[in-house]
C-alpha cells in the first residue's frame, strides 16, 4: 500500500471512530419518543378540532416533537457521513453514492418539517384566526400536518433504497457480519413497499412489514457492542 492510499483511508474517520460515531448517532436519535410518545397525544387522527386545540394548550409540546424531528434528521447527515467511512473500504464509490441517498433523504424530511413549524405558527398565533376565521386556519394546520407525513413517506423510499445500498456494503465488507447485511436489504425493501403502498396498492394489508424493520436497530447494536474492536481494513478486492 502506497503513500497516497494510506493518506486517503486516514483523512477523514478510522472504521473504530466511524463505527461508534454511527452507534451512538443511531442510538441518541429522540425520534421513537417524538413520533410514539409525543406526537399521539397532541395529533388525533381524524379530529383536527381536537388537535388543533391540542397544540394551540400545549405549544411547548409541539416545539419538543419539532425539535425531536430536527435533531433526527440532522443525525442522519451525521450517519451518512459516518457509514460512508466505515465502508468506504468495500468499495468507496458505491459508499458515495449510498451516503448521498441518505443525505436526499435527510433533505426531503428536513424540508417537510417546516410544514410542522407552519402548523405550530398557525395554532398558537392567534391573529391567523382572526383574520380568516377559525374554520379555514384549522383546514390549513390539518394540510400541513398531512404534508409532513406526505413528504417524510417519500423521502423513506429514498431511505430504503439506501439501505439496500448499505446492506450490501456490509455483506461485501467481512469485518461486519454478512447477516446484518441481509436483514438491512430487506429493512430497506420493507420501507420502500410501505412508503409505495397508498399509490400502487392501497388496500393491501402490509402490518407483517413490522418486522422488516429492526434492521435498523441489529446494527446499531452491533456498532456499538463490537465498533470499539474494529481495526483498519484493507480495501476489499473482488475477483473479475
């Protein structure tokens, strides 16, 4: 190995340092408290009344869920730079190009949040209501907060797609187990199946796709657990 290689795979992060940076940005994401403790109790399902009053008596709420969504989403363009290092020795372009649909990804949702911010401003603003009345201030909280769950569904096709990317990586890798490859395509498959569901196949029952989606959560493990170990590796080298 020459100079310049050397340098190349030591400029950014070592795989020990990518691995863990990964670990613990998937690890102190606060998006499974923002979306399963947060967001149920102030937006109901089909009572925008309700949750518009909801977030109009607890404002400091919604800010948390907002800011909950704004650290996630900047995590993942943590953890894209990170998985890009960490398997950028199994083929560093591919790792690009993985890297670059999480970061489209992260694109995507940061710029449907602002439709939560247009929610936030519109129910605890109390001239909005006034100048257009109540009924037509509530319709448009109800097209925001379905905006941002219209734009997070497409930007997970995109994140599928980069997980399948990812998981391939690591089944090509050989110092990260081959099965957590495996589970990450088809994490990945699963994400893209659902996202496509209300346009292609609306009434399938795809509840069974739960499954699929601990991928996620195997591999955080597995960084975090046995990252500390991992030692720089040679570029992988594939017969042709």
């Amino acid at each position: 190995m020459d100079a310049t290689t050397r340098a190349d795979r030591h400029d950014g992060l070592t795989l020990r340092q990518a691995a863990l940076v990964a670990g613990f940005g998937y690890l102190l994401s606060p998006v499974t408290f923002a979306e399963f403790q947060l967001y149920p109790k102030v937006v109901i399902p089909g009572n925008i009344v309700q949750t518009f009053t909801n977030i109009n008596a607890h404002p400091q709420t919604f800010a948390t869920i907002i800011l909950c969504y704004l650290i996630t989403f900047l995590e993942d363009i943590v953890l894209a730079w990170a998985l890009f290092y960490l398997l950028a020795p199994v083929n560093r372009a591919l790792s690009w190009l993985t890297a670059w649909f999480r970061l489209i990804y992260a694109a995507i949702v940061l710029v449907g949040l602002t439709n939560l911010i247009a929610a936030y401003h519109l129910a605890t603003t109390s001239g909005y209501a006034a100048s257009f009345g109540l009924v037509p201030v509530r319709a448009q909280v109800d097209l925001a907060l379905h905006m941002f769950r219209y734009d997070w569904s497409f930007g997970l096709i995109v994140f599928g797609i980069h997980l399948v990317l990812l998981g391939y990586l690591i089944f090509r890798s050989h110092y990260v187990p081959w099965i957590i490859g495996i589970l990450l395509v088809v994490d990945g498959a699963g994400w893209i199946t659902d996202s496509l569901q209300p346009y292609f196949y609306p009434s399938a029952n795809l509840g069974f796709l739960f499954v699929t989606f601990f991928g996620e959560l195997i591999f955080m493990l597995w960084l975090l657990i046995a990252g500390w170990r991992l030692r720089e590796a040679a570029p992988v080298v594939h017969a042709t």
